[in-house]
C-alpha cells in the first residue's frame, strides 16, 4: 500500500474502527471525529462519547489531516460529513472507507473512475448508483491513488495493519498484528464466498420473528479495555437477530478504555433493564481470537446457522 504523503507523523482523522491499532502503533497524532462533540450511537452497538467536532479539527489543523477514515454512516448522503470530506481530500489526504463507508465516499464524488470495492451485500446496489466506479472482487481492500476501500467490518483490521506498514514499515506492523493475533494482512480476499443461501433467509426470519426469546446481553466495561475486541464482541451478538448488547459501567459512568476512546454506559442511572447474560472480555485476550471464541459462544447459544448468518455479515470466513 503507498504512503501518499510520504510521511512518518501526520494528524488523523476518523470516527473510530481503525483508531485503536493507529493510536496504539504510536505512528500519528491521532483524532476520533464526529459533526457535533457529545454522545455517538454507534452502529449495530455501544455508545463512545466525541470529544472533536469537524469544526474543532479544521481549528486545530487548518492544513488538513493526512488520512481521514469513513465507516458506515446511518446517512450516507450527509451534506456536512460529504463537505468536510471533499476538503480534505483536495487538501491532500487519503481517504480510507470502511465497509459501507463506501457510500459516503460514492455521494462525495471520490469514486469517479476509481477502481473500489466494499462489502458484498451492498456490491450489485453499489454498481448501479456508482456505475462510473470500477468495482473490484476478491479484495479484501483496494487502494486506488490516494482513495482506499474495503470488504466488510472485518477488513478494518487487516487494511489497518497496511496502513501501519505503509506509514513505520513491516516491523511495526508485525508488532501489532501480534498483538491482535493476526497472522497475515494482506488483501487477499474470496468475495464470492459470502452470500446469505436459504437456511440464513430462515434463520434471520425466524430470529426476528420469535421476539419473545430477543436477548439483552450485558458487557461488563473497565478502565483500560481492549476496543477491537469490544466492539467485535458487541458487533457479532448484535448481528444475530436474536440479542443486543448492552454496556455496562461501574455505575452508569464513562470508562476510558485502552486507547483513550470513553465508551458511555447505555443504562441510564437508576433504570432496570434485564439483562439475560453478561459477557465478561479478558483483558489479555487477543481480539482476533475473542471474536473466534464469541463466534463460538454465538453457534451454542443460537445455533450453527446463526452464526453463519453473522460471519457473513460480517465477511468473516468460517469453517
């Protein structure tokens, strides 16, 4: 992956999946960013707090950021987060998509002629918009001079750790991805492995439908929590169909995690919500193997298509 600044240090600025491994890599002043400072309803869980609003970084960094990072957003075609991004693009930044973060970057006009890719539900809808676009398969993310794309929610990780090499080198990165306990990085990526057959359409309807067994699934938040493996954990039981996830604090305040992100208790204080079961993330844990071991737990609650119905979500490949 090319470094398009060719710089050691710069501002980031993103929203959040990827700000852990680049806060953690110690490689860039990095910035967790939303329109407005205040509490951010992540999507399909948890709650962070914002401390940044666009207009503070343009304060902050009026000669722009290096490499700003776009996830999925509820509304892609938002005129504010579309404007700030086209800035800062024409400032000279890279511009990185996550998922369906695509979108954001299709509405902005930063896909002309590009080649791109993104997740494989969103893929055939995607062409037809952006039919100007050169839609890529089988990568797991695709870089196309300073505009990057990726593959579903779990090619943040991989595409995170390209960045990091491109900006310190392999060594740096290897670092990391041992930490997470991933092996390799690369793009490689078998797009066509992933389609929701018959048995998940039932199963996805049947979860729905039988609302009586829904569950609330409690996670227990502490200072200093690993985020990747939060938000993976949160992420897969909130993408059965069958249970939510709920985070918990030491009574109903902020916690601080690892990397400096404050996650907000989505129990308001005094309020009784019944929480089912509580799910308890080691802190030496490493985040790839909590979400194979979460993956798991889902297959014994729910069953095995459930948890199939969710790694494909989440382009996650099974066995």
């Amino acid at each position: 992956m090319e470094n398009s600044r060719g710089k050691n240090k710069g501002s980031v600025a993103l929203n959040f999946r990827i700000y852990r491994i680049l806060k953690r890599s110690d490689i860039a002043e990095v910035y967790a960013v939303a329109e407005n400072k205040g509490k951010l309803d992540m999507f399909p869980a948890l709650s962070i707090e914002i401390n940044t609003s666009l207009d503070d970084f343009d304060n902050l960094h009026p000669e722009g950021s290096d490499l700003v990072i776009v996830p999925a957003i509820h509304n892609a075609e938002n005129k504010t987060i579309i404007h700030w991004i086209q800035n800062q693009y024409e400032r000279g930044a890279t511009i990185v998509g996550i998922c369906d973060g695509v979108w954001t970057l299709g509405y902005a006009g930063l896909l002309k002629n590009k080649h791109a890719t993104g997740h494989w539900y969103s893929k055939e809808k995607l062409s037809n918009v952006f039919s100007d676009t050169i839609w890529i398969r089988n990568k797991r993310y695709v870089q196309d001079k300073n505009i990057i794309t990726t593959t579903g929610v779990t090619a943040s990780i991989p595409v995170s750790l390209a960045l990091v090499e491109s900006i310190a080198g392999t060594k740096k990165a290897k670092e990391m991805a041992t930490e997470l306990g991933v092996t390799h990085w690369d793009a490689h990526h078998n797009s066509e492995g992933f389609y929701l057959d018959w048995q998940q359409y039932i199963t996805a309807a049947k979860n729905l439908i039988f609302f009586w067994n829904y569950e609330r699934i409690g996670i227990s938040m502490y200072e200093g929590m690993d985020e990747i493996s939060l938000a993976l954990v949160a992420d897969a039981y909130s993408r059965t169909y069958r249970s939510k996830t709920v985070a918990i604090t030491n009574g109903n305040r902020p916690v601080l995690t690892k990397s400096g992100i404050k996650f907000v208790s989505e129990m308001e204080e005094g309020e009784k919500i019944q929480i089912h079961s509580q799910i308890e993330i080691p802190k030496q844990k490493k985040a790839f193997d909590q979400l194979v071991h979460t993956l798991v737990e889902i297959e014994k609650k729910f069953g095995r298509t459930t948890k199939r119905f969710v790694a494909t979500q989440i382009e996650f490949p099974i066995d």
